[in-house]
C-alpha cells in the first residue's frame, strides 16, 4: 500500500472513532460501563494524544499538545474509574478531537524531508503503527458499547427461536509434526510478533470451527458450571465470587430460552455461530468437558496459515498459552505496549471478531488478557 493509501487509511480509522463518540448522549460518553474499560469518550480523546505523542513529540521534539494531558491520557497515570469525571464536555472533545486529527493528517501529507528521514517513518512504520493503534480502540469502544447495551437491558419478552444444544461433533484437521514458521514482519508487526520464530511442533488434531452456540449450551445443560472438577482452582473460585453461569452476553427469556444482546440490542443466538463472550477460565473448563484441551498459539497459527481453519476472524480465540517475548525479542517503539503483560497472568487470543478491523485482523497478531476477562469478544476452537 502507498504512503497516500496509509494516510487515508489513517483517516478512515479517525472517522469511525468520532463517528462512535458522536453517537451517544453526554452521559454514556463518560460513563464506566465496566471497571476493566475506560469511558467511552476518554478512549477518543487517548488515540488523538497517542497521534500527537508520536508525531509531534516524538518526531519533532514538541509536546504544546501532549504535555498539558499527558497525566491524564497516558494510561497508569489516571485510574480507569477517576476518568470520566476528568474528561471535557462531549462537544469541546469531539471539536478539539476532530481539529487535531484533520491536522494530523495534512502533516503526513506534507512531511517536509528531513522529517521524512526520521527512523520511525521507515517504510511507514509509523503510519502503520497508528492505525493498528485506532483500530484496536476502536473495538474497545465497541466493548464499551456492549457493556452500555447489556447494563440498559431490560428482561427481553420478544420471541426468539429456542436454542437447542448440540453435543460437540469436532470435524478436525490433522497437522504432522515438523517446524513451522510463526510471527510477523516488518513494517506491520508489533514487536511481540518478531522477529518470526521457528516453531517445532508435534502431530496434531484441531477442529476446522470454533466451539459453536449450540456446543456451549450443551456444556451449560450438563452442569459444567457445577462440576468443579472441570475448572482450575482459580476459576473455580472466581466462577462461585462472581456468580457465573453462561457467556456474558448470553441472557434467558422468562421461556427459558437463551438469547444475547450486542450495541443493537437482543438478538437470536444462531446454533452454528461462535460461542462469544467467554473468559479463559470458562474455555478451559469446556475443552476437559470435551476431552480436548485449546490450541498453543504456535499451533493456531500454524494451521491458519496452512488454511486448514474456517470461520477465522468471527471471535478471538483463547489459546493455551500465557503471552511471553519470542526469542530475540526486542520492546518497540516502547516497552510498555508489550513487555509489561508478558507476565505469566495475561493468556494469547488469535484471530480476531466480527468488530476487529482489517489492520489488525493477520495470523500472527497476538491479543492478550488476563483469565477472568470476558468482556472481550472471545470463544474458543479445540485441539485434539
């Protein structure tokens, strides 16, 4: 893609941040809908200082813009639930916001040559990396919404065709045991996904689809949320803390049957679709529910991209595995968007959702939560 096609790019991932923080009223633009995810408005108002940061303070040693909010736009130096109640009035954000971005973009546009020579703009590094950066929050604000949609939700009495259980019926691919390459390049790839490894794998079995609706709910009848021999002894405990029975966004009629609810309210939940709404607990416990066990990163993206897997792309996939450095890894442009959560509590999700951007949306990109999370729009796929 040319630098002109990066920059509009850019653009288009500006647009749809101020589109979602255009669309809500003053109060769900500063409400915490959740006390893992920021308010909505504050994650606008973060990606055009993260635009400043490194365009203007980074590159050309200014921070007239930065530095007067930079305690307040800079993640761990305000806590997520003191944010909203520091955040400007929607309109003033949303008028600065729109101003500094249409700004942004005529300085790419215009990058005088010294400029241009810059390490960080190396085969437009740095283009790139802005508009993975938009693209992630920006389903974070999808989270947000989410959240919003299921906290307002009233008891649904609309008719939805019942979901009925399926027990699992894997249809699977087989892998042979050799090395594989795993990891990114140059220019697009976060740092946590180079340099590209060479994994050595063993034989292997993994399911073409993830686990759909319909399994889930199969696991759900047969008391999988009551048999604690089937979780760890932290999910066991976080399951009885926190009271849970299904997937976040799943809720039950007065019926008895089972429906979710997205940003655009209740919805039918088709037996063939992706469970969503999941944490790494819950997709432990079904894979021994299932006699199976969740794929090592390394084998996920080695059968991606063999192109053995289907329905890649509709929800973030649990893997086994905790997120950690490749060999040789080195922390870039800064340490603190990868290094701090290689810390043996944060586990790898592969593949991406229905609302992840194509920016970010490759085999090698490496999401990353903790277990308890489940906001997050994630199922899981088996390996055998």
């Amino acid at each position: 893609m040319s630098t002109d096609a990066l920059i509009t790019e850019l653009g288009r991932s500006q647009t749809l941040l101020l589109a979602l923080a255009q669309d809500v009223d003053a109060k769900a633009f500063r409400e915490q809908y959740h006390p893992d995810l920021s308010p909505l408005g504050w994650h606008l108002g973060h990606c055009v200082f993260t635009e400043c940061q490194w365009l203007h303070e980074k590159v050309r040693g200014d921070d007239s813009v930065t530095a007067p909010i930079a305690d307040f736009y800079i993640p761990p130096r305000t806590p997520k639930a003191e944010r909203g109640k520091l955040l400007p009035q929607q309109q003033a954000l949303l008028t600065w916001a729109q101003e500094l971005q249409e700004f942004n973009l005529y300085y790419l546009h215009n990058l005088r040559p010294e400029v241009q020579q810059h390490p960080l703009f190396e085969n437009d590094y740095l283009i790139h990396f802005l508009i993975q950066h938009n693209s992630q929050h920006y389903e974070t604000m999808l989270m947000i919404l989410t959240q919003k949609a299921l906290v307002d939700h009233q008891a649904d009495d609309a008719s939805h065709p019942p979901l009925q259980a399926a027990a699992p019926a894997p249809e699977l691919v087989s892998i042979a045991a050799g090395h594989y390459r795993v990891g990114g390049e140059k220019p697009v790839a976060y740092d946590n996904e180079i340099p590209p490894q060479h994994a050595e794998l063993g034989a292997f079995d993994i399911c073409k689809n993830p686990v759909s609706n319909a399994e889930y709910l199969a696991f759900i009848e047969a008391g999988g949320y009551r048999h604690e021999a089937l979780w760890d002894e932290a999910g066991w405990l976080w399951r009885g803390q926190h009271d849970i029975r299904h997937p976040d966004h799943w809720r039950q009629s007065a019926q008895g049957d089972w429906y979710a609810v997205s940003l655009r309210g209740s919805y039918e939940l088709a037996p063939g679709e992706p469970v969503s709404g999941i944490s790494h607990y819950e997709a432990r416990a079904f894979a021994r529910w299932a006699d199976a066990r969740l794929p090592h990163e390394y084998q996920w993206e080695a059968a991606c991209r063999i192109g053995l897997l289907e329905q890649t792309g509709r929800v973030w996939e649990w893997c086994d595995n905790t997120f950690h450095a490749y060999e040789g890894f080195t922390p870039f442009p800064y340490p603190e968007y990868s290094q701090p959560w290689q810390d043996g509590s944060h586990y790898t999700l592969r593949g991406g959702s229905l609302h992840t951007r194509p920016a970010i949306k490759r085999p090698s990109f490496r999401n990353f939560f903790e277990a308890d999370k489940r906001h997050v729009f994630a199922g899981l796929r088996l390996v055998y």
